[in-house]
C-alpha cells in the first residue's frame, strides 16, 4: 500500500491546487480524480466550456447587432454551432491537458476512480484496473458539487436538463426554459439566445441574480430583457409535462412550452459514496462537510475544502481553500480572507461584487456613504460602446473605510480585482479615488465612484 503525506479526492480548482502547493512546500502527494481528466467541474462543464460559449456567442450577437454600426459590412452572418461546440472542447482540453503536465512537473502522484474511506488514514480507488488501497498522514476532500435536481423534474440529458448537458446542445433550442434565475441560469440562458433559442428565465424569487443590490438587477434585468430574455419572477415552478412548464406566481397559473428544460436551481455539496462514517467525519445540517476555521473536518487528520464545506461555490475560493489547507498540513501559516471573495456573472455586461452591497448594509443598520460612477461618462466605454452600467461604492460613513463594491458594466469581473486588493489592506474610498488610473481605460470608472463618495467625482454630475 503506497504511502503519503496527503492524499485529496477531488482534482477540482481546489484539490489541485491544494495538490500543487503541498507539493511545493517539499510534501508527497496524490491527488485522486474520478474523470479521466483534471480540473473537475469547472474545467470540464462548467467555468472554462460556459466562457467559451459565452465569448463565441459575443462575436455572434457583435456580427449580427453591432458591426455595421461601426463601419463593418458582413452580409448574412450564419451559426456553424458544431465548430463553435468543438472549438469550445478544444479550450477544454488545453486547460485540463495543461494539469496533466503541471502536475507530472511537480510529481504529484494521479490516481483515476471512485474514492472511499476505508478508515480515517486509508483511502480506496476502484478504477478500471480493479480498487487500490492508499494511506496518508492527511487527507483533503476536494469533492465540490452536483446541480441539484428538482423531485418532481428529474434531469433525463435530454429535454430535462442540467448546466452540464446545457454547454453541448447538438442544435439550437427553438424554445428554451431556465428555471431558476441565478449566475448559471442567466449565464447559459444568453448563450443560447445569442445563438437564436427562444429562452425564458422562470425565478420563484422576486429577482434575478438576488444576492446583489436591487438597483444592480433592476437594471441588469432590463438590459437582459432588451437583449431578448423573457424574464419571470416569482414565479414557483411545478411540473413539466408534454412539452410544457407550469408554474404558478400567487393565484395566477402560467405555462411555458419548452423543447429544452435548464434546471439551474443551485449545486448541492457532493459526497456521494464516500463513506465518511468510516473515517469519523461529519456533515452538517445542510449536508456540507463540517469543518473548524481551519477548514479541518471532525477527524483531526482529515481536510475540506471548496464546494463541499460552507460558503460560496466559487472556484477562486475553493483555489484559496486548497492552497491555505496545504500550508497549514506543511506548518506554515496560510490565510484565507472569506469575507472578500468576489462574485461574478458572465454575461455581457457583466456584474460583480465583493463586500457588503447597499441593501445588505441598511438592512444591518450600519451608516454607509455610497459613490456611484455611470461608465457612459467615461471616455474609454464610450469609444468601445460600453456605455450601460456603473460602479458603486460601499463605505463605512464614519471612517471612509470600503465594505463593498457591486459592478454592472463589460469587463466588471476585471474591474472588480482592484477594489478586492484595496480593501484587502483596508483601504478607504479615498484611497481609492486618490489612485492614479490609466487614461483612457475603463478603470477610471473605479477612481471616480471612490471620488464620488465623497461627492469628489471629477467627472461625474
């Protein structure tokens, strides 16, 4: 039996990375992986493959919208969507090929097929060659998430869909339905609009993408809306028979036909067939696996990180998550700041945020100053017609200090970086407006909504 200083389940954004820093900090590692290729949902169907699409969907509503506005004649613009599709798996297999080699470059050992405990040290893989036993000082779970499924909706791959069959549909949906109204919903649910679907988005909530500020998705909302997406909310979905939806929104019934049913109600932690009573650890009320504020499970020598503890399901902080837990397995002090992990949806414009957004703040009775900057004031959005949308700044009203951000804008979840790493350090909006930005660049929409705190804005009304 092959011994190891850690072994994590779970080749996701953070088991590898978990795996990468173990390995760099002078630890033997092994990192095992169901699927034949790393990168775990992100890499395969969810982050990097939805982009792609996204992006080439871009280009198509760019040709077909907005060339001959400026000064590009194209004729009829046609959708080969195979090469779109098989471009879109060339992007995934560069990303996960590229884990191959990193992970061959600092010798961490892959093992492929189904991880259990057999005891709180000891791990078996059952893979096409038969199940091999591993035993390690530490092991990290870095299982992430599953689409939850809706009971009386089962995914079938076919019309019944999830997120993961929703990147490879073989042809164009003439009528596509997404239940549920958050970032994978609206994300795909543009896609495939783009591309020429019929698509409406059904939220049993009051709003879309409801994490954010209800002034950032009333206005996000009508920009979708004016992109083509049918918009529902509050409406409670409850059945899908003979090509059609139902819902109901109070007394008021509704109906929806649909060749193509999207289920993108959330993820659930996924620990399916773990067998984590053998090993001592247990979940919580919400099914996540229950760690302390070092991210360490009931048995002392066991790690989670990512999707499957509490928190955002966020590749970036499932990455943090695995590369502090590595740290501290090697006696080093790792830190992860769970406050400021930024949110992103991908569609265009996008919208970002990080910190406390308006309405949570009031709601919590804390006094805030808020600066807003409207990129159809700033030069650089208006040469690259990129005018819809603004920043908004958070600040504490007694000490200027940033507790939040939320961006509506193209390129928001670039711009949003900068006021991460400002309040990283405990910056104040002055700080931030006081900052020399390029000109002309987008960035500067940042510097004013920190100047405009203070009613400083120089270019704003």
């Amino acid at each position: 039996m092959d011994s190891y200083d850690v072994v994590i389940i779970g080749a996701g954004p953070g088991g590898y990375v978990c795996a990468f820093r173990a390995a760099q900090l002078g630890l033997k590692v092994a990192l095992i992986e169901k699927r034949a290729t790393l990168g775990g949902t992100c890499l395969n169907v969810g982050c990097i493959p939805s982009k792609a699409l996204l992006h080439s969907s871009e280009h198509v509503a760019f040709a077909k919208i907005h060339a001959a506005a400026h000064g590009i004649k194209l004729g009829s613009v046609e959708i080969d969507l195979p090469t779109m599709l098989k471009r879109k798996d060339e992007v995934v297999a560069k990303n996960t090929g590229g884990l191959t080699l990193l992970a061959k470059a600092r010798k961490v050992t892959v093992l492929t097929g189904e991880a259990a405990f057999t005891s709180a040290t000891t791990v078996a893989v059952k893979g096409e060659k038969g199940v091999t036993e591993v035993t390690a000082k530490n092991i990290v779970i870095a299982t992430g998430s599953a689409p939850v499924e809706l009971p009386f909706m089962k995914f079938d791959g076919k019309i019944v869909v999830s997120s993961d069959h929703a990147i490879a549909f073989p042809e164009v949906p003439k009528k596509l339905i997404v239940v549920g109204g958050g970032v994978i919903g609206v994300e795909l649910g543009s896609v495939w609009s783009r591309l020429g679907a019929d698509v409406t988005v059904v939220e049993f909530l009051p709003k879309i993408i409801a994490t954010y500020d209800d002034d950032i998705v009333r206005n996000f909302t009508r920009l979708m809306q004016k992109q083509g997406l049918k918009i529902e909310v509050g409406a409670k979905v409850t059945g899908f028979a003979k090509g059609v939806l139902t819902a109901e929104r109070g007394t008021e019934k509704l109906s929806f036909p649909a060749d193509k049913v999207l289920v993108a109600v959330g993820r659930r932690p996924y620990t399916d067939s773990l067998g984590l009573d053998k090993a001592g650890v247990e979940l919580d009320e919400k099914k996540r696996v229950k760690v302390d504020t070092h991210l360490r499970t009931t048995a002392k020598n066991i790690w989670a990180i990512g999707d499957v503890v509490a928190g955002p399901m966020l590749a970036h902080k499932a990455e943090e998550d695995g590369a502090a837990v590595a740290e501290w397995i090697a006696g080093k002090a790792g830190h992860v700041n769970w406050d400021l992990v930024p949110a992103i949806v991908y569609t265009h414009p996008e919208v970002a945020s990080v910190g406390l957004g308006e309405d949570a703040a009031k709601a919590q009775g804390i006094a805030v100053n808020i600066g807003k900057f409207n990129f159809a004031a700033n030069g650089r959005a208006i040469a690259a017609d990129a005018t819809d949308g603004y920043v908004k700044i958070i600040a504490d009203a007694k000490t200027d200090k940033i507790l939040g951000a939320q961006i509506l804008g193209a390129n928001a979840g670039e711009l949003i970086s900068e006021i991460v790493t400002h309040m990283e350090y405990g910056g104040s909006a002055e700080d931030l407006g006081r900052t020399i930005h390029a000109h002309p660049t987008m960035s500067e929409a940042i510097k004013e909504a920190g100047l405009a705190v203070s009613k400083s804005a120089i270019h704003g009304m």
